[in-house]
C-alpha cells in the first residue's frame, strides 16, 4: 500500500490548475484508473474510478461519511503527484533549512548595511574635510 502524503483527483487538480473531472481523465489515460459501473442495493447505478493493476502501488482506497452517506475515493501518492507536475510541499527538515538559511543571509545583509551606512558617514566626513 501506499505511504506518506495522499492526495484526491480534486487537490492534483488544484495544483496544477484542472478540475477533477480532467484530472481523473488523465490518469485513466496514464493506465491508473478506470471507472467502474456500481449498482446500489435500491437499484440505482453509479459510476466510481477504481485502480488498475498499474495504478495500485500509487493508490489507496479513503473511506469517509458524509451526511449518513458512506463514500470510498481513490487518493493517490506523492510518485502520481511528481508524474503530473504537482509540487510537493518541503519536509520539516527542508524547511528547517531554508528558514536557517534565510535567516543567515538576513544577518550578513544587516551587517553589510551597517558597513555601507559606516562607510557613508566616513564619505562624509572626509568629504566635510576637503570642503566639498
């Protein structure tokens, strides 16, 4: 089964600018969905996507309720998410390091403006001195 981040057809498509219905029709091309026909106990047909043998290492069954109405999605990992161009969120780690970082270079930015601002003032002072 698959592990980590799980995203719907609807947050895939949300990240890359499309809507669930096109999102769901695209990985039914790519070979990982294919949309079943169900009939409910009261008779009523329905349609839902199911994996195929090529999209269960990337898929997982979610199960909720809604309303007193129970539901099953396909949601699908971070590898479908790569495939079709979604940016992934950065781990802890990732972001740990990025904000160090920012905050590093925020320091040496400061500094650099302390020495720019001393050095204005030595200008000046030179510059008071040969009356210009």
């Amino acid at each position: 089964m698959a592990k980590g981040r799980m995203y719907t057809a609807t947050s895939l498509g949300r990240s890359i600018g499309q809507g669930p219905h096109e999102v769901n029709i695209l990985l039914e091309e790519m070979g990982f969905q294919e949309k079943t026909q169900v009939v409910l106990d009261t008779g009523r047909k329905m349609y839902r996507w199911e994996a195929t043998e090529k999209g269960k290492p990337y898929a997982e069954i979610m199960r909720g309720n809604r309303n007193g109405q129970a539901y099953e999605m396909l949601v699908w990992n971070q590898e479908v998410a790569d495939m079709l161009g979604v940016k992934r969120p950065p781990s802890r780690d990732e972001f740990d390091a990025l904000f160090n970082k920012v905050r590093a270079d925020k320091i040496e930015l400061s500094k650099a403006l302390l020495d720019i601002t001393d050095l204005k003032a030595k200008i000046e002072v030179i510059s008071a001195r040969l009356g210009m």
